[in-house]
C-alpha cells in the first residue's frame, strides 16, 4: 500500500517525510540478463568439474545418460529452465522513491501507467500539504516483499 497522510509517504510500513523526497519515478527496471549469462556459465563450469572429480575418482568410468546416473542430466536440464526463464524475463514496471538521505523504496504493479499516476498523485501531495490518497500495489517479487529499502547502495531491510 502507498499512501501519503498528514505530510508523510507510507510505503508499506515504511514512512518518509514528503519534505525530503528528491525523486519519484515510475519507469520498467530491465532483468540484468548479462549478470544472468555469467551466472549460468558459472554454475555450468561447477557441474563440469565436478563431472570431471567424479569421472576421475571412479576411474574414467563416470556415464551420463541411459546407463549412467541421471544426476548430472537432471542437474544441467534445471540449469536451462532457471536461467533460461531469467534471461527471458519481461522487464518489471515499478516506482521508485527515493529520498535525500539516499533510501529507495520500490514498489510494483502490471501496469506502469498505474505507477505513473501514483507518481503524480505523490508530487501532487508535496505541492499541496492538504492532499491525501492512498493506492494499493503489489510486492517486488524479485525482494520478496511489497518495499524494498535501500539506504545509499546498502540494503537495509524488506518491509512487509
């Protein structure tokens, strides 16, 4: 829920003084699909050495596949369903708040034009001390909460 209350942005149970927000911003945040990549071909190298421990250890007789121990399939085929829905992930409406002391709150909904008149109704809100809305919105599914905080580069928590 965002709402704005005598003079104060409440995100979730985060509260923020209107006087000392420095930006609000509805925009789509892009999945970093590189960092993803080299994730993938990280984990990828660990299955390899391992494959590679193990082939040693039972004396080149290590199999994959149909006569062999499925484990490594297995491990390698979950690998591609991970990453591969990673890298293919849509990019994530959400508005971000952030303030002078450097804390960012983001929330989300489907819909970025949703977060743009939030936006709006919120710099509305800091023009005009008498107005107050409230909107509810859903969790950053990628923090695992509705807010996720963050004061100059250092996460400081996840608001429920």
């Amino acid at each position: 829920m965002v709402s704005v209350k005598r003079r104060m942005l409440w995100i979730g149970s985060a509260a923020f003084p209107l006087e000392n927000l420095t930006r609000v911003e509805a925009t789509k945040l892009k999945p970093q699909r590189g960092a993803t990549f080299l994730s993938f071909l990280k984990w990828l190298a660990l299955a390899v050495v391992v494959y590679v421990v193990v082939n040693a250890s039972s004396g080149g007789d290590a199999r994959i596949g149909e006569n062999g121990n499925p484990v490594f399939v297995v491990f390698l085929i979950g690998l591609l369903i991970y990453f591969g829905k990673e890298i293919l992930a849509p990019a994530k409406p959400i508005l971000a708040v952030e303030t002078a002391g450097g804390s960012l709150a983001a929330v989300t909904l489907p819909n970025v034009e949703e977060l743009r008149a939030i936006a709006g109704q919120i710099v509305h809100a800091i023009n005009n001390p008498e107005a107050e809305f409230t909107a509810y919105v859903q969790e950053l599914n990628n923090y695992n909460g509705p807010v996720f905080n963050q004061n100059g580069g250092t996460n400081t928590g996840i608001k429920l």
